[in-house]
C-alpha cells in the first residue's frame, strides 16, 4: 500500500495545508484502538478519531450491519417516504434519552444537528405568537460546527473572523475558562456556578422577549476541554426556564458515552430542551447527525400546520440515510451488549489518577478531565502561541501516539475499550514527549 503522489486537489478541511503537504500523514487501514499507516506502522487511536469512533474502529457488528444494508437498499428519499429503520432508530434514540424527549430530526453531521436545532427553536416560538424571540445565545470558546448557525452562536474568534457578520441577533454568555480559581482539577470545578448569571446580563440588555435559545456544550471540547462548575448547567437551565428560553445542549461529542452516559444530560441531571447528536451514534463510520426534541416542541410546531401540510419546512437529502440508520442501530447495539458506558465510568477513575501523574512534568500548566476526556494544557512558547501544542502533537505521532491539539492544549479521548495498560502507555508518551522539548 502507498500513498498517493499528487496532494495538490485535496483542499483539507481545518488544516494547515501546506504543512501537511510538506509533511503528509496518511491512515490506510484501522482495527480497535489503532490505525495503521500505508508503511505499516500501528498507530494508538487516543481521540477515537475526532471524537467519534467510541467503540474502537472497524467492529465486525457495525461493518457488517453497513454492508448488509448497502445490499439490501442503498438509498430511500426522506421527504413524504421512509424506510423503516429510520423509525426503529429514532424509537431507540427517544427511549435513550431524559424523559420528554420523544422526536428525533436527522441531518448529517453536528453542524447539521445545531442548524436544525437552531431552526426549531425559532420555528416553536415564531408558531406560539412569540416570534419576536429570534435572538439566538451561544458562549465564548463554544464550538458548534460550521453551519452559518453553528459558526454564529460558536465562540472561538479564529473559526468567525473570516466571515464577516454572521447571523445577526446574536449574542454570547461569557466562557467558564478560569484557571485563577484552581488547575488541576479532577471533574467538575467547585466554583464558578455564578458565571452562568452571565445570561442574566443578556436578559436584561435584550430582554427576554427577544430571545430564542441558549446554546452550550455541557463540556466545552474543541476550545480545550472545559468542565462545568457544579451548579452552573443548573443555573443555566434555572435562567431560562424562567424567562422562556430554550436551553440546547450540544451533545455532539458528549453524548453516547463519552462521559458514562448516554447524554451528558444525564450524568449531569440537567435536562435541556433540545439536544444535538453526531459522531458517536454511528460511532465515525457513516456521517449522521440529529436533533433529540421535547415531545411539547414538536406538538406545538406540528399542530400549527393543517393536517397535510408539511410542517416543518427544512430536511437533507440525506436525512436519516439507510446506511447512517443500519450503522447506528449497530452502534448501539454495541454500546449495549458490550456494557461500554459502564465502563467508561469503571475506568474513569484511573484515566483521571494516570492524567493527574503528569502533574509537575515540564510545561504542564493544567490538567482537565470527565468521563474518558482529558485535557493537558501546556505552557505557550513567548511568542508563540500553540508552537509547543503542534510540536507535542507531532512528537506523539512520531512515536505511534495519536492525539490532539487545539493550539497548546492537548485533548485525550480513547476509545471506550481501551485497556489500563493503553492508557498507561498513553501517559508514558505524553510524559517522555514533554520531558523531551523545548
Ligand atoms: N458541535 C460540537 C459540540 C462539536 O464538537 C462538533 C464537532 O466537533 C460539531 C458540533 C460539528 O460537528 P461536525 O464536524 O460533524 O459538523
């Protein structure tokens, strides 16, 4: 197996693309916790890809489930038809879900899902006699794709400047980012519930007659990992219940076990109106993405259209594909039978003590975790911000580790079958890794 010659036509997405091309790294093949390289190489998965493949790579039941529905039938249109797993899916998915969310929308990745969740948002309030509430609420250092939606309520400065307005009547809560109050937290920060009152600041500027949802990761991954203070998602949903709102949580990386339940909702005992969902419901291996929705959202938007007519007006060609659909129920067939969300809490004791030992190694500034999630946040280089996350990165790939970084914090997700023994290693490399540079 070889790599290709010509890397000119491929323009890569959130990459540095000329580096890459100086520099390529190819996957050709992947099983469990490690991909393999065309050369050979056996790579350790310690982001379950981009946080989705959960269940390691290329299991036997989700590739077989994908092959057999390719086979069977290959597409089905989703306006005014359907196939049935699409419903079997969505019956699970509800059931799987905090109690009153009985409706499920699909598109085809996260972006997808917080464009949609958006949309019904202001479709619930516009059919209720409130459509003055249009103003959609994200937070500073959120990430919710790269819809104009998403990139307009999402909240890392690097991902908007090149967009101009965006969409307008948005405003942002500030973030939870405060190392002044404590590092090296294990879980949840102590303090900080009060940094949710923020909303409270945009109530009284806009007032709540103006707005339609707030948005939010229950932990905030892409920009770092940043775990909730206990108390704060309550107070957000406190807030917004009392003024209307709709809470959404952003569960595109938090839901399906990633933190030992199945929604980040649940382990956290706040239930949002709205949830988003992508990656881990097929885990990785067929794009979908898709918004869980309270049944009294639902019956309000649908019961204002006479009977016949269509809704809601908004669906992908691809929405609820056959292929997503087998791949997911697989998926979550695995989850099941394999106990995989109890054994992320089983091993969330020991991933938290193996990340916390890095603790005093060379440019450590901090340390995060929750559920199988953990953060190494690095001293930046004097004028140099994210050099020392990139280096780290490459260090680890030289040495069969994969791992990510967000300028120079470093985010850990291995997949939910990960041995202690893996783990271990994936300290060790971090550890050699910093020891080693500059
Ligand atoms: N929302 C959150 C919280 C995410 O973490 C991501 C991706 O990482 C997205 C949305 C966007 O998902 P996608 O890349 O599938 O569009």
């Amino acid at each position: 197996m070889t790599s290709p010659n010509d890397l000119s036509s491929f323009w890569m997405p959130f990459t540095a693309n000329r580096a890459f091309k100086e520099n390529p790294k190819f996957f050709a093949s992947a099983d469990g916790i490690y991909y393999r390289t065309p050369e050979g190489r056996e790579v350790m998965d310690g982001t379950s890809g981009l946080w989705c493949c959960n269940v390691g790579h290329n299991n036997p039941r989700i590739v077989a489930a994908i092959q057999a529905q390719a086979a069977r039938l290959d597409y089905a249109p989703p306006f005014q038809l359907a196939h049935e797993a699409a419903f079997e899916l969505s019956a699970r998915l509800a059931a799987m879900a905090p109690e009153g969310f009985s409706q499920v929308f699909y598109g085809n990745s996260g972006s997808e899902a917080v464009d949609t969740a958006l949309k019904i948002a202001l479709g619930y309030h516009r059919v209720r006699g409130e459509g003055s509430r249009t103003r959609l609420i994200g937070r500073e250092r959120g990430y919710h794709g790269v819809g104009f939606g998403g990139t307009s309520v999402g909240g890392i400065v690097g991902n908007r400047r090149m967009f101009g307005h965006l969409l307008a009547g948005v405003d942002h809560i500030r973030h939870t980012y405060q190392p002044e109050l404590g590092r090296f937290i294990d879980g949840m920060p102590a303090q900080g519930a009060e940094l949710a009152d923020d909303l409270q600041r945009l109530v009284n500027l806009h007032d709540a007659s103006t707005i339609a949802a707030v948005i939010v990761e229950p932990i905030a991954c892409s920009t770092g990992v940043l775990v909730p203070p206990v108390g704060y998602l309550e107070r957000l949903r406190e807030i917004t219940s009392r003024y209307g709102i709709l809470l959404i949580f952003d569960e595109v990386i938090t839901a399906f076990g990633r933190v030992g339940a199945p929604f980040a909702a649940e382990r956290f005992g706040v239930t949002p109106d709205i949830i988003t969902f992508a990656k881990g419901v097929t885990n990785g291996s067929v794009p979908m993405g898709g918004a869980l929705v309270r049944s009294d959202i639902y019956e309000a938007i649908v019961s204002a259209t006479p009977k016949g007519g269509i809704e809601f007006a908004h669906g992908y060609t691809y929405s609820a594909h056959p292929l997503a659909c087998a791949a997911a129920l697989a998926t979550l067939d695995v989850y099941e039978e394999d106990g995989l969300f109890d054994r992320v809490r089983a091993l969330e004791p020991y991933w938290a003590a193996k990340l916390h030992s890095l603790k005093g190694c060379p440019h450590v500034a901090d340390l995060r975790n929750f559920g199988l999630i953990g953060a190494i946040e690095l001293e930046s280089r004097d004028g140099a911000p994210g050099a020392r996350g990139t280096d780290f990165f490459q260090r680890c790939f030289e040495r069969d580790l994969l791992v990510r970084n967000t300028g120079d914090i470093i985010a850990l997700s291995p997949p939910f079958i990960v041995e202690p023994a893996q783990i271990d290693h994936i300290m060790d490399v971090a550890s050699q890794v910093l020891g080693e540079m500059a």
